[in-house]
C-alpha cells in the first residue's frame, strides 16, 4: 500500500492476502479459547485467566478484522 512506487495494486493485494492468513490463525484460536472459557464455566470451573485470554483474542479478531476491511477497499478502489 506505498503510493509511488508504481506497485500499488499488487501491494495492496499482497497486504490483504496476508490479512487472510492471519485472520484465519485468529480465528482458530479465538474458537480455540471459546471452547475452552465455556468448557470452564460448563463444568464449574471459571477461570479468570480463560476469559482474558477470550477477551485478548476477540480484541484481536475484531482488529484484524477492521484492517482486512481497510485493506480490501484500497484493493476494490484501485
């Protein structure tokens, strides 16, 4: 995404592929520590460390997902 460079377009598709990837990391992890929390909390166990790794995680999924969305407009724009 460097404007100038002549390049953008194939910049702007790599960065998007990139999010992809870690989106798709995230994710899997995020559902990881979803299992995990409810697991807890189903058998009578809360674990405080369980739901800030939760929460850490979402924060997380919900950034990436924000910069996917900002990199696949500059990519639809081109």
């Amino acid at each position: 995404m460097v404007r100038g460079t002549g390049r953008g377009g194939a910049d702007a598709l790599a960065s998007r592929q990139r999010l992809e990837m870690l989106a798709g990391f995230v994710g899997f992890f995020t559902l990881l520590a979803v299992v995990n929390a409810v697991g807890l909390i189903a058998t009578g166990r809360p674990s405080m460390l369980a739901s800030v790794v939760l929460l850490g995680m979402l924060i997380l999924s919900w950034l990436t997902y924000r910069a996917w969305r900002r990199a696949d407009r500059a990519v639809k724009g081109l």
